[in-house]
C-alpha cells in the first residue's frame, strides 16, 4: 500500500510539472515470482523509478521498453517467460523460474481511479485489458473501473464483452479478490487483469505513550490509515506524532462517539491503564472491528473480562476470538520497538489471514495464488459470449 501511495504522489507531482512518465504494471504470473499481479513501477523520461516490478531484475528492460511507449503513446505487453525463452535467465538474472507478464502504458485515468479510491478510503475494481488475440473490440490497454458505490466508466467498445467484464469486476468487489480472467470468443480472446483495489486499513491506537509512537511509524510504512486516541492533550499533540493521518482526544468513556468502528478497522488497547482498557474492551468488542489487541499479560486481559462479565455483558466466541492478548507475535520483544514490530506483524498476518509461522515450515506456496480461471470455465464463458 506504502508503494502505490509512492506512486500517486509522484504521479501528482509529474503530472504537474507536465512531464511523461509511464507505468508498469504486472498483470499476470506463472511460478515463482518475485512480485505478484498489481505490484507497479513509476518511469519519467530521464530514468527516475518509484515502485518495483520485480527484485531488481527486470526493472533495467523495462525501462527500455518504456522509452517506446513514451514516444508512441502506445501501451505494450512484454513477457518474460524462461520455458519460451530460456535465455532470458541468463541475460536478465532472474533469481525466480517463474513467467512474469508486464504492462506498459502511458499515465491515464486508471491512476486518477485509484488516487480516488484510496483518498476517500473506498474499495473499487479496476479491469485492464493487456492481451488481444484476434478480432475483437477492445485494444490493450483499456479499463474499466468500478467504484464501491457500483458507479462504472469502461473504454471498452464491445458491449458483449464488457458486460461480461462488468459481471466479473462485481464479484470481485464482493469477493474483496483480483484475478486474471480469460474471455473467449469464435472470432478471438481477451486477456483482463481484473484488480480489486484495497483501501487503506485503518488502525485505531488507543493511548498516545511512547511506546506507541514506533506503532504510529510502523503502520505508516505499511500505507495504513492511523488514528490515536487519548484524553491527554500534553501527550496527544501533532508534534508527538507527525506521521499520524488522524489525533482524537476524548476519554475512554466517550470513545464510542468519537471513532468509527467497520469492519475493515483494527484496534489496540494500549492505554496502561486497567480501568480505561475495561471501557474500550466494552466498546469494541460488540463492534464490528476484525482486530481487537490488548497490551499486557494473558491474565491482565481475563480479569477484564470477567469485570465486564460480572456487570452483565455477555460475548460469543466469534467476538472473543478477535481478542489478541497478549498483543503481537513471540519474536522475543522486549524494547518498545521491538513490540510495535511484533504488533504490526500480528495485524498483518491477521488481515492476510496467516499464521505468522517461519516461511521455512509453511506447506505450499508463499503467496496466496491470483485467481485464474479453469478450462472449463473459459469454456462456459466462450458459449455465454457467443449466444
């Protein structure tokens, strides 16, 4: 998230000054691979790069390749694949097998999209057409984009095709997950990146410490949206905290009026104190929130329990199962820092939906593979397409 919010401001900032850059997206992957579908890199005329496509690698090529597009206009799709070139291993230094496929194009509506997505912390899908085999309407290089208000700007001119992205992009939406989709036709085949875009996650720190000054700045690094709250004026000051999007000062009482609480938000309790912690565990634990963190020990977080047990507030299991205490992963912290790392890592895999174990003792692959649509289905949507 922290890259793509790179690439906007940059994105802004040449935008306004006029110049030509373009962008580099991945659109689609086959095996190992550095960076996964929607990872982007940002290229001006005079070489300057935000953003990565690869471990390092590619990004040389794919300058090459942008210079092209700069004077052209055109987009383009370059493929990196060592089975059809195995050459390219050796020229490039690919550290990975895999099969990487790139689109290049000039800076268009698809990022002023996104920008917007992300400014008013709003889901949205954008659908890029990158290959086009055949007679079919549509060239590489068009989007569609769809908001999570469901309001649609498409360049594609097929009707028939459209609506079938139109139909895809919905279920992604809803599903909260890209994917590659294949559309077949008698006269020709479409490749779309279909790509859901993710709003900031907003992280609500309750206690402004010093020990959650490192939290502040390591969410920032991860792109999140964070808010801290405290009813200490002398602790909750912009100075203290410059990197935080967002400062409320209320008391653990009235908390409740003064923050949103969706179902996409994460929280941690870290005020220090017992009694503050007991309101705010009363407030958000019947909530929405996916991520409920509590700082201090096991025992710490039952006593609160059975305190608001005992004044007749009863919880099920699901809402008690998004209690993590004591917050964060065993990593041996002990330094402020060193526990704002161990937090923010337990976020993330929480929201990844990990286990936060060793890479070395995970079954399977790494990453979570992009959809990609089976024969069969390629084939029911051909004769969809078709009638």
């Amino acid at each position: 998230m922290k890259e793509l919010q790179d690439i906007l401001t940059d994105f802004l900032a040449i935008k306004s000054r006029g110049q030509t850059a373009v962008l580099a997206t991945v659109v689609k992957v086959k095996g190992s691979t550095y960076r996964r579908p929607g990872a982007r890199m940002l290229m001006t005329q005079d070489g300057c790069m935000t953003g990565s496509i690869s471990g390092g690698c590619l990004e040389n090529d794919v300058f090459e390749h942008a210079k092209q597009v700069m004077a052209s206009g055109e987009p383009i799709l370059v493929k990196y694949d060592p089975e059809v070139a195995e050459e390219i291993i050796w020229a490039l230094g690919l550290g990975c097998n895999g099969a990487v496929h790139v689109l290049i194009e000039r800076l268009d509506k698809q990022l002023t999209f996104i920008a917007q997505c992300l400014t008013k912390r709003h889901s949205g899908v954008l659908a890029t057409v990158f290959c086009v085999d055949g007679q079919v309407q549509a060239k590489v290089g068009n989007h569609l984009m769809l908001d999570s208000d469901k309001n649609m700007t498409t360049e594609i001119a097929d009707s028939t095709l459209n609506q079938a992205i139109i139909t895809d992009a919905q279920a992604a939406l809803q599903e909260q997950k890209s994917k590659v989709q294949t559309y077949q036709f008698s006269t020709g085949r479409v490749e779309v990146f279909i790509e859901f875009i993710k709003p900031p996650t907003p992280l609500l720190i309750f206690g402004a410490g010093q020990d959650t000054i490192p939290v502040v700045r390591f969410a920032k690094e991860l792109g999140w949206h964070v808010t801290v709250v405290d009813h200490r004026p002398t602790y909750l000051t912009p100075e203290k905290f410059p990197n935080a999007d967002k400062l409320i000062l209320t008391s653990a009482e009235a908390a409740h009026k003064n923050v949103l609480l969706e179902d996409n938000t994460v929280a941690i309790a870290m005020t220090h104190n017992y009694f503050h912690d007991r309101e705010l565990l009363k407030m958000l634990l019947p909530s929405a929130v996916r991520y409920i963190g509590v700082l201090g020990p096991k025992r710490r977080t039952a006593e609160l329990l059975e305190d608001l047990h005992s004044i007749g507030m009863f919880y099920t299991q699901e809402q008690l199962n998004r209690v993590y205490a004591p917050v964060g992963i065993d990593i041996g912290a002990d330094t402020p820092v060193e526990i704002a790392l161990s937090i923010i890592a337990e976020i993330q895999a929480v929201l990844a939906k990990r286990t936060a174990g060793l890479l070395r003792d995970r079954i399977g692959p790494i990453h979570h593979p992009i959809d990609e649509p089976d024969v069969q289905a390629i084939q029911s949507r051909q004769q969809h397409l078709n009638v």
